[in-house]
C-alpha cells in the first residue's frame, strides 16, 4: 500500500500554511475521512427531502434507518452540521419543478460537514415518461457536478439514476456512497436497473463471505489494495501476476488467505488455465477483476509498434479473451461480478499515451458490449477508472508534473490504492446486482475530461 506524503496537505494544514493558502488562493486539500471496520455508515445526521411525487423517499428512510443513521426531514434550528443531504429528485417533471433542488439545497448547503455527502436520485432521463420529464431529469447532472465543485473540506456530490422498477436495488449504492468508502469518488452519475440478481446482504461488515474473487495483477499497488479489501469482506481471493513477481505475490496470497497463481494474461493458453484452475480448485469464481495493466509512454510518432501492441495485448485483448472462455465455461453466472479497470486516460486522453487511452477506451467499450450479455445470465460488469492515485509509479514523476496532478480535482488531493478498491468492493457485493454497465471514475472529480 503506499505511504507517499502528500507535503502541500500537512503544510497547509498548520495555520501559517493555511493563511498562506487562503491569501493566495491556493486549493484547499482536507484529508478525507477512510473507512475502518466498525466504522458508523456517517459521522452526523442525514438531511432528506424530495420533490413532490417522489417514488424512492420510504426506500431511502428504511435504509437509513437499518444503516442506523440520524434521518430528518426538516433542518433543526442553529448552525448544527449534516454528514449527508439526500434528495429524491425522482418526483420533478419539467424544467420549473427543478426549483426543488434550490429549495432544499440552497438553505442547508452551507451546514454539510466535513468529508460530508450530497446524494442526488433520480429516474434516467430516457424513463422519465415525458419530454419535460426527460429534459429535467438530465438536468440533475449539471447540478451535482457543479456542486461538487462547490462543496468543500473533501465533501462529494453524486447523482443515481434508479430505474422503475429498482426502487428495492438501491441500499448497496446509497450505502456505499454515504459511507467512507467512497472518500475519492465525485460528481459521478450511477444507473441502477431492474435486471441482474440481488442477492441479500446478510452482513454488511463481510458481505463477501464464502465468495471466491480472482483479481489480476495483485502483487502489488491498487491490484494489492483489492486483494486486501475483497478479503476484508470475506472472499477468498485469488491473487494472479506474472512469474516475475511470484514472491511478492505469495506474500500477498498468504498475508489475505488467499491462494497465488502466476500466469502471464498475454498467453494463448491464458484463459483456459485460468478456467481449468478455477474450476478444480475452487469449484468457479463469482469475482473476476480484470486489473493487471501496464504503460510503455512515447508520443506516437516515437513509439515502436512492439510498445502499442504490448499495452493493446495487456490492457485490453486479454480481459475480452478471459471474459469469453469464462462465460463459455459457465464459470461466470448468476450473481458474477466482473470488474474491469479503465483510466481517466481512456476517456479525456493524455499526452503521450495514445496506446494506452486506447486501451482503456477499449475496457469502456468492452463494459458497453457485455452488459446486456450479462444481464441475460443475471450477472453484471463495470469498470472503474482511477485519476491521479498515489503509487510507486506517480511517485516517480517530477515534483511539479505530480503535484498538479494531486491538485487538478475538486478535492485538490491524489487518490489512494484503496479508493479504487473499495469502489470495485461495491461492484462486487451481493446487493449491488442492479449495477450493469457502469463506468465510474475514481478522480476527486477530475477536471479533465467528462
């Protein structure tokens, strides 16, 4: 896991790095609020309110209240603080009933707390029923967006478009996005549908108990990080990378309980071992994380075609090789999970990594295909797509290219190995069955890009 110091955040956390800050208008970088096992769902009571009609506000109480959360349905008197506001935006259907979000939102944006949540739902927009339904419920993305530019002090903004039909679909999401765990994602737009089997969370600490997941590239950085969080909530995870990093594999297999396998993705034989392997020694897989990945950097006028087709071979060509021979072998069904891993390279581009924005571009493509493959069998596929995270590699940049970076988000911070661990965490779980074919960035709201 890295330890990489973020020096601009500690200094600027002391008061003459503060004034400083402040006089210069520097971004403001608070440390964000992690998860730790028996860590309460929020730290502070939730705010909810509607528009009239909504169709999701008895869902939403009844999960705030299992989840043990302080509801309310009017701001109490004084400056006390909220951890969360929710609003059910599923009941404004034209353009003047967006008033609604101003009415809730303007009097009590000001008392969201530290590391706090703004949580948005809403009917995609092609549901809506009606044109001004349509119109107005797109218009819930330029809202949260902007205002997760606005928040501060590492408080999120998210919108969930849930489907009719999904209204039951929704506590692993609205879990996770009020909780700790998604301390990197904002601004990000989710779809919750009526397809895939959600299967009940009988634990909420360990909802992966019993569960086999096999993650790519796990010998170290954020493939380490997913080992460590899937076997936290109780997989037996199953840690692959190539031979070459055998050792630093084994310990992390041995470290989790989990089991190592070294395998080269780029094999031909590649997906047939790993569906034999699967098959006899753990019975199938439920969790199949495409993660292992790499870079070969050169503008594409200096780049050597064997650098494109090593990165195409990695990043892109094996997780459509392996998906096909494990839905062929039935190893994939119903209730399967696969996770892929996409970049905010594959969707805004970066300077010399035409291979691998293509790529990546590519693992979107490949989330877009599958989906309605998966729905059919009533399982799902997703992607993450990291921003800035703190690894070995971005600790290796030169200082002014890595703190811009750190710095080019709504959070003005780079993320953690676990921030993309836990996003693929929630993919993975029993309940979150009505996520198919989402791509969900793990930026701080990135400001490149869409």
């Amino acid at each position: 896991m890295s330890r990489i110091a973020d020096r601009y955040q500690q200094l600027t956390a002391t008061p003459p790095g503060r004034f400083v800050q402040q006089r210069l208008g520097l971004p403001e970088s608070t440390p964000l609020r992690r998860y730790e096992p028996g860590q309460p769902l929020l730290e502070g009571p939730a705010l909810v309110g509607g528009a009239p009609d909504g169709r999701l506000g008895k869902v939403i109480d009844d999960i705030l209240k299992r989840a043990g959360v302080d509801a309310h349905k009017e701001a109490p008197e004084g400056d006390g603080r909220f951890a969360a506001l929710v609003f059910d935006a599923t009941g404004i259907t034209s353009s003047e009933g967006l008033r609604a979000l101003y009415d809730f939102f303007h009097p009590t944006i000001r008392r969201l707390g530290d590391c706090g949540r703004v949580i948005v739902l809403g009917t995609p927009p092609e549901q809506a029923g009606s044109i001004p339904g349509q119109i107005a419920q797109r218009a819930l993305e330029g809202f949260t967006r902007s205002v997760g530019k606005e928040i501060r002090h590492g408080a999120t903004s998210q919108l969930v478009y849930v489907e009719p039909g999904a209204e039951d679909r929704i506590e692993s999401t609205l879990r996770f996005l009020l909780s700790s765990k998604s301390a990197y994602v904002s601004a990000q737009v989710i779809r919750i549908g009526k397809d895939g089997a959600v299967q009940e969370t009988k634990d909420w600490e360990r909802p992966l108990d019993g569960v086999v997941a096999v993650v790519t590239g796990a010998s170290r950085g954020i493939g380490e990080a997913m080992a460590r969080v899937l076997a936290r909530d109780g997989a037996h995870v199953v840690c692959i990378d190539i031979q070459a990093q055998g050792e630093a594999l084994a310990e992390v297999a041995n470290s989790i309980g989990g089991s190592a396998l070294a395998l080269d993705v780029t094999a031909k034989d590649a997906p047939e071992a790993l569906s034999s392997y699967l098959k006899e020694r753990h019975g199938g897989a439920q969790i199949i994380v495409h993660n292992a990945g790499i870079t070969r950097d050169k503008t594409l006028a200096r780049m050597k075609p064997e650098l494109w087709d090593a990165v195409i071979a990695v990043n892109l060509t094996s997780q459509e090789r392996i998906t096909d021979r494990l839905l062929e072998d039935g190893i994939i069904g119903e209730g399967g999970r696969v996770i892929t891993v996409s970049s905010i390279a594959g969707i805004a581009g970066n300077r010399g990594q035409t291979n691998y924005g293509t790529s990546k571009a590519g693992v979107i493509g490949l989330v877009n295909a599958y989906a309605p493959v998966m729905a059919e069998r009533g399982a799902t596929i997703n992607a993450v797509a990291p921003g800035f995270i703190e690894t070995q590699m971005t600790a290796a940049m030169p200082l002014m290219v890595r703190e811009v970076g750190r710095r080019l988000n709504s959070l003005a911070q780079g993320g953690k190995p676990v921030d993309v661990a836990e996003t693929v965490a929630w993919f993975a779980a029993p309940g979150s069955g009505g996520v198919n074919g989402n791509v969900v960035r793990v930026c701080g709201q990135s400001l490149l890009g869409a």
